[in-house]
C-alpha cells in the first residue's frame, strides 16, 4: 500500500495547490540563492548593522554572505559544510546579465513585504524584511556604480577581479545595451523609493523617472525592436506602471502593446516563450487598465496556446516537433501561469484545470527539470497556517508547499533551481536526462514572474 498513497497525493492537486507550491519553491529558492549560492561578488553580512536594519539578532544570519549581483552560470550540486549544505562554486561562470540582476532585486522587494506580515506575530520571520531591503539597497547602488557604459546606460560586464586584493574589476561583456534591461532598473529603483526610508529615497525614484525620460526621448527607436525585445520591454513597462500609476509610463505602454499587436501577428509563433510572454502581458494590461479589449487579447492569444496541448500526453507541444521535443523551463513555467490566470479571469474554469494540473505534473515535475523541492515548513512554523495562525484548525496540507514525489535539497544534493530545458521522445514517452546546471537568466526570471503573479493570493 506505500505506493498507493503517493499515487493519489499526486493526482489530487488542484490549482490552488500548484499557485502555493510555485510561490514556496520562488521564495525559498531566492533566499537560498541570495545567501548560500557564492554565484556572484558577496559581500560580509557583518555590514548590516543593527541601526540600519532595527535588528537584535543578527546571529542567526552572521555566517552568511549575500550576493551583491549575479553571474550568469554555476554548478549546482551541494555539499555539506559546517553542517549546512553549501552550493559547489567552483565552476561559476562570471558574466554579469543585467536582466538576471534586476530580477534578483525585484524578487528580494517583493518578497521583502511579504514578510512584513509577520512585523507584530512572529519577528523571526520579520527578520527577513529589513533584510531584504538592504540587500536591495546594495544590490541597486552596485549595479549603478559597476554595471554602466561611460553614457551612464547599464550594460552586461564580466568580472575579472583576481581574488588577491578586495578590490572589484568588471570588464565589458557587450558594447550593446537592451531597452528591456534599462527598464527593469528602472523598476527596481521605484520600487526601492516605495520601501527605503532613508534619507536619500527621493533619489532612486528621481533616478528611475530619468529612465523613463530616455525611453520618451527614443520612443521613436522602440518601434524597430524585435518582437522578442518589444514584448521583455512592454513586460517590464507593465511592472512599473503597476508600482507607480505614472500616467506617462501607461501611455507609451498602451502604444506599445497596441503597435505590437498591429505589426505582429497575434497567433502561436513557434516560440512558446515569446507567445506566453504577449499572452502575459495582455493580462498584465488588462488588470492595469481594466479595459476589456485586452483580456479579449489575452483570450485569443491563449486559445491559440491551448490548441497547444495534448491530453493523450498530458503536456504541450510545438507544432513543428516530430519524435524529440525539447522543452524550456521558461515555457513550461509561463504556460502554467497563463493557464491559472486565465482560468481566473474567466466564469467557467473547468476547461483550464485539466491543463493546469497535467502540465504542472508531467512537465514540470516529472521531467527533471528540477530535481529537488525545498522542504514542507515545519509545524511550528507559521507559514503552515492560514492566516499564520499556528492554531491546529488552520493547518495548511503539505500539499501547498510540496508534491510527495519531489525530494528535498538535503536529499538530492541539488539546489531547488529549474535547468535550461529537458528533451522528450515523444514514440518512447521517456523524458532524457538533462544538464544539471543553473542558470541566473532564466531561473531569476521564472522566480520574479512567480512571486509577482501569485503575490496577490497571499494578501501582500
């Protein structure tokens, strides 16, 4: 009978268990990174100081080092160290991606208010809050000290410090900058002024505003961007107008996503990352303006998605892909938000769910694109109850946080991060192994769009 159970935890999941499952993995993914990866330049925890943080205990945090920024790639397999598993940094591949940056210091905001809730009930987890914040704040003045061109625009570098001597050496990776990437900066800024209450929080507002100036000033340059550009641009314009309401920033958003779907053909593309993303952000605008022609956009590029999946596999499919199939973890992870949102937006859920749980199970879980879960939160811990109550009757099921199947990190020896991509024989219905490594680009990416879509299912 130990085989029966697991078989029917599995397949009794529903949406709202998969919304809890991904916002845990995001969370604890993130804090794991920040603090335990090395994949990146670290600096000493013993820089927050108690005045700056409203702290009394620090201990709990002294033996870690947080990132300052990112690199692009690294091992992630464990070992452990001063009993405490540690991330393998010996093969950290030291490019610095803008996009990966931003998205790390968005999560960490994000997450920031998340813990906030706990500020008169559990300071433990409060701890987390200030935190956060800092990290953000030396994240963000990093990137504006050490990640900019000579024009002041931010750009990809690759560190070259030779680990002798304290100080910090970047080199240019790519003389070419991204709109997308200033905009994201552009949103950590803001979003930063919203939640720093030093002195100087008018200055990271200022700073993104300026941003803001340089996109109306070459707004005529936008219109020449790729489809795939345009669309991590309007995403990241979605993202600031929802934190700021600047009307100026919801007008070249609303011209943007207009003309992108005046001169780009809104159907399946090929690119499932690219399709999910326009779907996406047609959501985004449509929760932003409240206007009905854009969820009847979202609707249309999502019948198009749907048409996508097969229930005799459970799983979705390129058009184009014959016997072997490879899939991203980007893909998987965005059709399995726009699924959940657009069963929200709509009366009659029922057509989505199958396609929620199927993809989540067979995609997602069963492929091996992510090899370990963090584990359930214990019982004494106030995550493992409504309202974080920690009174008995309002225990949550482990089924919110973690599928039975999945091992935990202790036990897999692998970071909870998702790899690349997977490759599926569609005449075998075996999924191969796949190479495990991290990567910050998509892994930072799929984390943020996590938190941000489900935050509000969590009240903050």
């Amino acid at each position: 009978m130990k085989y029966i159970g697991p078989f029917f935890r599995l397949n009794s999941i529903n949406k709202d268990n998969i919304k809890s499952q991904l916002f845990h993995l995001s969370k604890e993914a993130i804090k794991d990174i920040i603090f335990n990866s090395k994949c990146g330049i670290t600096f000493p925890l013993k820089d927050i100081k108690a005045k700056d943080i409203f702290l009394n205990d620090i201990n709990t945090f002294k033996s870690f080092s947080p990132l300052l920024c990112i690199y692009k790639k690294s091992d992630c397999h464990l070992y452990t160290l001063d009993k405490k598993l540690s991330w393998d940094d010996s093969s950290h591949r030291k490019n610095i991606i803008i996009s990966s940056n931003a998205y790390m210091t968005l999560s960490l905001m994000e997450l920031s208010n998340y813990f906030l809730k706990f500020k008169s009930t559990y300071p433990k987890k409060f701890y987390l809050n200030p935190i956060y914040i800092f990290i953000a704040k030396k994240q963000i003045d990093f990137y504006t000290s050490y990640l900019r061109n000579p024009e002041g625009v931010f750009i990809d570098k690759k560190d070259i410090s030779n680990g002798l001597t304290s100080e910090i050496m970047l080199d240019v990776k790519s003389k070419d900058f991204k709109f997308s990437d200033q905009a994201l900066l552009m949103c950590t800024h803001y979003k930063f002024s919203t939640l720093y209450k030093g002195k100087n929080s008018l200055e990271y507002k200022k700073f993104s505003f300026d941003i803001l100036k340089m996109f109306l000033h070459f707004k005529d340059e936008l219109y020449n961007l790729s489809s795939k550009e345009l669309n991590k641009l309007i995403l990241a314009l979605n993202i600031f107008y929802d934190y700021s309401k600047d009307i100026k920033a919801y007008e070249l958003l609303i011209d943007l996503f207009e003309f992108i779907c005046e001169n780009h053909v809104i159907n399946y593309s090929g690119n499932i990352t690219n399709s999910c993303l326009l779907c996406l952000n047609a959501i985004m605008l449509y929760k932003n303006s409240k206007l009905t022609k854009f969820k009847d956009t979202a609707l249309k590029m999502y019948s198009m998605l749907q048409d996508l999946f097969i229930p005799e596999y459970g799983m979705f499919f390129k058009q184009d892909e014959k016997k072997e199939c490879n899939f991203y973890s980007t893909e998987i992870i965005l059709y399995i938000i726009n699924s959940i949102l657009i069963c929200d937006l709509c009366e009659d859920s029922k057509p989505y769910d199958s396609i929620i749980e199927d993809v989540f199970k067979h995609q997602l879980i069963e492929s091996g694109i992510i090899a370990s879960w963090p584990a359930v939160p214990s019982l004494d811990d106030p995550e493992r109850y409504k309202n974080f109550s920690l009174k008995a009757d309002d225990l949550i099921d482990e089924t919110n946080f973690k599928m039975s199947s999945m091992p935990t990190p202790e036990v897999a020896q692998i970071a909870p991060v998702l790899f690349k991509k997977v490759s599926f024989n569609k005449k075998k219905r075996t999924f191969s192994d796949t190479k495990q490594c991290f990567y910050s680009d998509n892994n930072m990416f799929i984390f943020f769009i996590i938190i941000y879509c489900f935050k509000h299912y969590f009240d903050f």
